[in-house]
C-alpha cells in the first residue's frame, strides 16, 4: 500500500491553511506525513499556530524557511520527508474524501512514474492540471500578451490541451506535464531529475520538470477521476492573482535553457519589450 508524504509549501496561507488541513484529515488514511514549509511570509505565526493543532492527527511537521522560492523549499520538504513516495499539494486546495486513495490507485495501475489529479474552482472551472512542453509558438503567443492582442488564440488551446479537450476526458491521459499543485510521484524519480530546478523561484518549474522527465522517457499520467478544489493565486495579494516579477524571471529562464541562440533571440527580445512597458505604464 502507497502511503505518501504531503508536502505544502505556504506563503499567506492563514486564511486558507485550516480548510486545506480538514481535508486532508478526510483522507488521512492515505497519508504517512504531511510537511508544511512556511516561506517567511507576514501571516507565517497564524499559519503556524493553526498548523500546530494538526500536528498529532496528520503527523505534521511545520518548518519555517526563507523566502527561496516555491521548488527550492519543495526541494527541502522531500529532504526532511522519508517516505518513498510524496504528493505536492497547494495549501489553497481542497480534497473531496477518497482523492488520493483514486490518485494513489491510479498512479499504480498506469504504472506512472509522475501523476496529476484535475483542479477544479469552487466555481466548478477547471486550472491548468496538464500542459504540454511549450514550443516556440506557446512562449510566443501564449506566455506574452501578444496572443490577446492579436487574437490567436492557438497556443493557449495547444498548451492546455484544449485541443484535445484532456481536462473533459473521463479517462487517464499520458501528458507532458502536470501541475506541481497536485502532483504524486517517488522518491527514485526526484533523485533521476534532482528534483525542481531551483533557479526557478516561482512559475514553470513543474513544466521544467516534466520536459526534464519526458526527456528521459519517464511516464507523466492526467488522472480527472481525482479531483481538487484550488482558489489559485492565493499567495499574491495583487488584483491580478500573479507575482509578475516572477513570471517574467521564469519564462526568460525556461527558454533560455532548453532553446537555442536563434530562438532566444526572437523571443528574449519579445519579453524584455514587454515587461518593460507593462512597468513603465504600470499596466501590472
């Protein structure tokens, strides 16, 4: 029998920690630990004390760190955890009784090395769960704003795999990637990928790590039969739900490792263009 570690990495998670907590005690049966890494946000003393109270039921353990990013304090929780397998969770999600009993048992019967269960909003919309590995077409049209402005909308259904409908499938899906908010995998892959790559302080590094992992022919599964509740945005307190800064940090980094000069050149040009008038007027 699988038993997973939970590990949660939180950031102004007070308001949302306790829900997240209840849920996971549902499916309790199904957890061997759980780890909340707490990256030294203002509300991290709340967070902490409402943690605390779980400490016994769910075998928590509740780590302060510095504000590193989101896969490097990940990275930390799969050090401290000894299980040989473990599940990322956001702490802005919500788990329906029997979610990770459907995961685990799915993770097993496709025989994945990494599996991803489906995120609804408490709206009933569906998140980004799975991708595909972004081309230059993606990066392009679907990591930049030039998508909306010129109405092409082909990328983002390309990403998404809108194109297939995956998020409507009633069946398991191999993907390239799935979103590291709600994903299960073990302890032998994490050390064949080194884990997430820590240049990435937030956004892509779960993309990052399932290129990384299709690369090498490990097997990525979408399971829609395992569902969430996730707020999204959670930790960012701007209208916009997103750390900007962040994300044009991210999608410079991922292309420039995995793509070559020609490439970088169009599309470096492209973010650094836009980044710097979205700054200049202050559109973020």
């Amino acid at each position: 029998m699988i038993k997973p570690a939970i590990i949660t990495v939180t950031y102004n998670s007070s308001d949302k920690i306790e829900r997240f907590l209840n849920s996971l005690l549902l499916n309790s049966s199904n957890i061997k630990e759980v780890f909340i890494i707490e990256n030294n946000s203002p509300d991290k003393l709340k967070t902490e004390t409402i943690c605390k109270k779980y400490s016994k039921k769910l075998h928590l353990t509740f780590t302060f760190n510095q504000n590193v990013g989101f896969g490097k304090s990940c990275n930390l929780g799969v050090t401290l955890s000894k299980s040989k397998y473990f599940i990322f969770l956001n702490p802005d999600t919500e788990l329906n009784e029997g979610s990770l009993e459907t995961l685990i048992n799915h993770y097993s019967s496709n025989n994945a090395d990494i599996i991803g269960g489906k995120a609804l909003t408490y709206q009933g919309k569906p998140h980004g769960s799975a991708v595909r590995i972004p081309n230059l077409f993606i990066g392009i049209f679907e990591f930049s704003n030039l998508g909306k402005l010129l109405k092409i909308s082909g990328a983002h259904k390309k990403f998404y795999y809108e194109d297939r409908e995956i998020l409507k499938s009633i069946k398991d899906e191999v993907v390239d990637a799935v979103s590291g908010g709600y994903m299960l995998t073990n302890k032998e892959v994490w050390n064949k990928l080194k884990g997430f790559d820590e240049n990435i302080f937030m956004y892509l590094e779960d993309v990052d790590f399932g290129k990384r992992a299709k690369d090498i022919g490990l097997k990525t599964v979408f399971c829609p039969h395992s569902v969430i509740w996730h707020v999204g945005g959670a930790s960012s307190k701007n209208k916009y739900r997103i750390n900007h800064q962040s994300w044009f940090d991210s999608r410079k980094y991922y292309y420039r490792k995995h793509f070559g000069l020609l490439s970088n050149t169009i599309i470096q040009a492209i973010y650094t263009v836009e980044e710097y008038f979205l700054k200049k007027f202050k559109s973020i």
